[in-house]
C-alpha cells in the first residue's frame, strides 16, 4: 500500500475527546498493551497529530503521528501499528518468519507467499484470515512488515504451504516509514532459530542443535538475571556506547537513537540488553542517574517531550579507564569463525536528484542555486514556490494559478506559447520545471560520503540458469555500466546474489566504465542457501582486494575475490 509516494490531505493536531478515543481504539484491538503502555505511546500532554492521507491507488488512511513518527494507521475503519510501534512491542501481533532476501519484495509493494515462510519449530502462530498480523526476518524478532492473513493457520497447512501467506500493508524501508525518522529496526535476538528454509528444507541438525541449545541457555539466563546484573550490563554498554561509538560531531543525540543504534550494538554475545529488567525500568530514569550520579551525560529536553543527550564528559576517569571488552570489540572476529550476524546489513541509500539546466538558471538565481546544482523535488518546489510569492504572481481570483512573468516565460513556456498562455496551475509550473531539469542520482553507502552522478541510474539484474546436473549457474547480468562507482560493491553483491538464489557456482568477466576497469569474480564451491548477513556487512565496510573464507558441512568452503 505504501511502495509508492502518498499524498498529505491535512495534518493537524488530535483534540482531547479523539484522544481518549483512540486509546480505547487501541485497548480494543491490541489488548495484550497494557493501559500503562497505552499512555506511553498516546502520552496526554505530548503533542499529537492526525494526519489524512491519499495512497497511490486512492486509498483513504488516517495516521496518528508522535514525534513525527507515525504510530498507527487507520484503513476502513481498523487499526494497524507501524513498524515503530512493533519495534518497542515486538509480541504486539503474531509473526511469521522469512528470509532477509525477501524484505525487498516486501518493501516494493509484493505479499508474503507461503513458500518463503520459515517455520519454527514450535510451528506457526494461530490467526484466522484477516487477522492482523507481522512479519520479521531469520535472526531478529524486529518486525519488517505489516499486513493480515491471507488465509488461516489450518489452510496454509491444508495448502501444503502454497500460495499466498499475508498480504502486506506496510514494511520498513516504505513511504510510510520514510514519514517518520527513518531509524532501522533493532537486533532482537530471537528465543529459537529452528525453522525450514524456503523449500521446507531444515539446517544441518547438529550445528544447529548446539546453536538452539546455546540460544535456549541464553533466554534462561536473561529470565533469571536479576536487577543488579542488568544494571551493571546497562552501564557496561552504555560507557562502551560513549567511548566506541558516539563521536562529538553528533551531539545532540536523540536518547532513543543512543540506546537503538549505540548501546544494543554494544551488548555482549549471548546476552540482552532490556531496560525493564533493570532497577530503572525506563530509558530516561537510567540516563537522569548517569547524569546526577556519574556526571557523564548531560541531558536536555530540546523539543517538547523528546530529550537528548547534549554534552558528553569525555575526561571523566570512569569512562577514561573503562575498557571495552573483547568479545565485543572486533564485529570481523565473529565472521572469520563462520557465526551469524545479528546486526541487519543496512543497503546503500540511491535517491534521484534533478539539476539545474542553463534554461532554468534565472529561475534559481534569487536561491543561489547556479547550473549544475543537484536538487531534491521537494527542494525544487520550495524555491519555485518562494520565487512566485517573492514576486507575487499568485494569480488574485484564482490562487490555483501562477500568473506568467518574463524569466517564467522563458524558463518554461514552448516559443508558440508565448502569446498564449498567461497563468499556469501550480502542478503544471512543478512538472514543467522539474521535466526541464536533468536527472541525477545520489549514492550513499553507510559511514562514506555521499557520490552523486548525473544520469538515471539502472538497476543490476542477474539471471540464473540451469545446466549440467540441474545446477544453477549465473549466465548474464545487464546495467553493469552504472556500477563502476563501487565496483567492488557491485561484486560482492553479485556474490550474494549468487548464493542467496542457490547458485553452487558462478563465474564470469565483466567490463565497467568502458574496458579500462576490469573486473573478475570466482565463485568456488559454494553450497549455500542463505549467506551470512554479518559475512557480506563484513566484506563491504572493509573493501577488501582479497578475500577467502572457510565453512564446513555443506556451507560456504571458499569464495575468491581479485579486483
């Protein structure tokens, strides 16, 4: 529902009878929360706003939105939590599991099918068709998706696991979470990792038995771990939070970004960071006592209701002396030994940009946007906007219209309009404008500097084909010209799109930026359904020139890598 741009009706503030109103809505349809859960998600005296929206294929939606984040989404008249709502209560809505590949299917607007579900050993949650209901990934409980069930638990099972699961209505990485802070989700490190791969196919039994039992040991000891263990974990992580990974430049910090993308990546192996679990019960009373009583934050309330940490004593000898601890120190350690990753593999972000062309020029003068300059369409219409109040052409009886003046005329009007047309709609003047920029593109892989380039860029597609002993092997790839930015991304995506689609081997030569850079990709003897998240994270933030790995029993033996 939301693979495409929406369109904002109205956004205003809820009043205090639809308030109340909406926490009964919410009690009703989940009533697992707790009123006091209620009242932290619909807080009385925080700022709240309702905002109606249009769907690309004209479906009508009520947000309810906090701290620009949207909570909740009404359609024909029921209630759905978004992914940051599910994020705070992953057990909000039973779950269905499926493979990390999937979620980009998901995010571009397809359903779940039967098929791409994992099921756990403790079989599949109960739902009727059209309950509401979650979809997370192998790995990690955080859910990815939002949808209902296609049809009941019985069904599916009567369908011998065929056809559609649950119709999606929202996902992480859709116009929907783009509304809010585009924060990713967290690592919930899951109670059990049995479950059937996509043709119902179950892991290796030993290794994954000990990793079951290693799991299993680990949620018991989380369940028995008293308050003082979990605050002593809490200030492990948080001053190892300060000293490795908060840097000065991004001060302020949202207290809810520090803890999500910071402390839960700074927990040891084996162990869960819960707030709840430890004496302070809440994220803020935590951080007030790490303030009064450690004196190494300060924290300040510099929007109303949300609180961030401003200023970090880094010279405080309690944080000088600590000393982070191995089995967290080095993320590289845990992929040469062949485990899983828990932190999900963040893609690059691509956003289409426009440019100023020499014909639009005087249009952007009065911005200081000269030819050449790369700019967001929202961007475009902010200053085109500005421009015709600055020089008070809305058009007196219609305000729907923008009257025509010389630079307009020139910039966007055809030679046999000129003695023709003299207002536009505000629609029309966007579309001309924006068709007579050209269009670019912007790169931007986590931790580098953004690479941007004119052009439309081409996504890279890869097909799989059969041959000798029904092996599957990678015969073509297409749009591989667009890739030479990051040539070596480009291959180590390749590796893993390989792998992930079944391949056991794949190897070929490809030209990028015309026949002066080369690049050649082996692939030897790999027998793998699913590659390890943390092992691709791994080989992408280090760049390496050369690569091998080691595996036993059936998964990744070696993969080699010369650029």
């Amino acid at each position: 529902m939301f693979a495409r741009q929406f369109r904002v009706k109205s956004n205003t503030a809820i009043k205090g009878s639809d308030r109340r109103k909406l926490k009964a809505d919410i009690s009703a349809a989940f009533p697992s929360l707790s009123a006091d859960e209620i009242s932290e998600l619909v807080p009385n005296k925080e700022e709240l706003n309702v905002v109606k929206i249009y769907a690309h294929k004209g479906d009508a939606v009520t947000l309810y939105v906090l701290h620009k984040n949207p909570l909740f989404f009404e359609l024909e008249k029921r209630l759905y939590p978004t992914v940051y709502v599910l994020w705070r209560y992953p057990a909000l809505l039973p779950t269905f599991r499926t493979w990390p590949p999937v979620l980009q299917k998901l995010i571009g607007g397809a359903d779940l099918m039967l098929p791409g579900v994992v099921v756990p050993s403790s079989g599949l949650p109960d739902v009727k068709q059209g309950d509401c209901c979650a979809v997370t990934v192998v790995n990690n409980r955080a859910p990815v998706a939002v949808g209902t069930a296609a049809v009941s638990t019985a069904e599916m099972h009567g369908l011998g696991m065929k056809g559609r699961g649950v119709c999606v209505l929202h996902a992480y990485m859709d116009t929907l979470w783009a509304f809010g802070d585009k924060s990713g989700p967290p690592s919930l490190p899951e109670a059990e990792n049995e479950g059937q791969g996509l043709n119902g196919e179950e892991y290796e039994e030993e290794e994954k038995g000990q990793r079951d039992n290693e799991e299993e040991e680990g949620n018991e000891d989380d369940k028995k771990m008293p308050q003082e263990i979990m605050d002593a974990l809490l200030l492990q992580c948080f001053l190892h939070a300060l000293k490795s990974k908060v840097k000065k430049s991004e001060l302020p910090l949202l207290t809810s970004t520090f803890l999500r993308n910071h402390m839960f990546s700074c927990c040891p192996n084996g162990k869960q960071l819960d707030i709840k679990k430890s004496s302070y019960k809440k994220l803020s009373k935590f951080l007030q006592a790490m303030q009064q009583q450690h004196n190494l934050v300060r924290v300040k309330e510099l929007t109303k209701g949300v609180e961030s940490i401003v200023e970090v004593d880094w010279k405080n000898p309690e944080l000088r002396y600590f000393s982070v601890p191995e089995e967290t120190d080095v993320e590289a350690a845990q992929v040469q030994d062949g485990g899983e990753g828990e932190t999900p593999y963040h893609p690059p972000e691509i956003t289409t940009l426009y440019s100023v062309s020499a014909r639009l020029e005087p249009l952007f003068l009065d911005a200081n946007k000269r030819k050449g300059t790369m700019l967001l369409p929202a961007d475009m219409r902010n200053i085109v906007t500005e421009y015709v109040k600055k020089h008070e052409l809305v058009d007196e009886n219609n305000k729907n219209y923008v009257t025509i003046n010389p630079i307009l005329c020139d910039c966007l009007l055809e030679k046999y309009e000129y003695q023709e047309v003299e207002s536009l709609k505000w629609d029309d003047l966007f579309s001309r404008t924006l068709a007579r920029m050209q269009e670019c593109y912007q790169v931007v892989f986590p931790g580098q500097a953004p690479v941007r380039k004119k052009g439309h860029i081409e996504p890279i597609d890869i097909s799989v084909g059969s041959r000798g002993s029904n092996k599957k092997v990678t015969t073509s790839t297409s749009n591989c010209a667009s890739a030479w930015i990051y040539s070596r991304f480009f291959l180590l995506m390749l590796i893993y799109e390989s792998l992930t689609r079944g391949c056991t081997c794949a190897h070929g030569c490809f030209g990028l930026n015309g026949n002066l850079n080369m690049l050649t990709m082996t692939l030897l003897t790999c027998y793998v359904r699913h590659m390890s998240i943390s092992l691709l994270q791994y080989l992408v933030t280090c760049w390496l020139t050369y690569t091998q790995y080691r595996c036993v029993s059936g998964k990744l033996i070696l993969v080699s890598v010369r650029l």
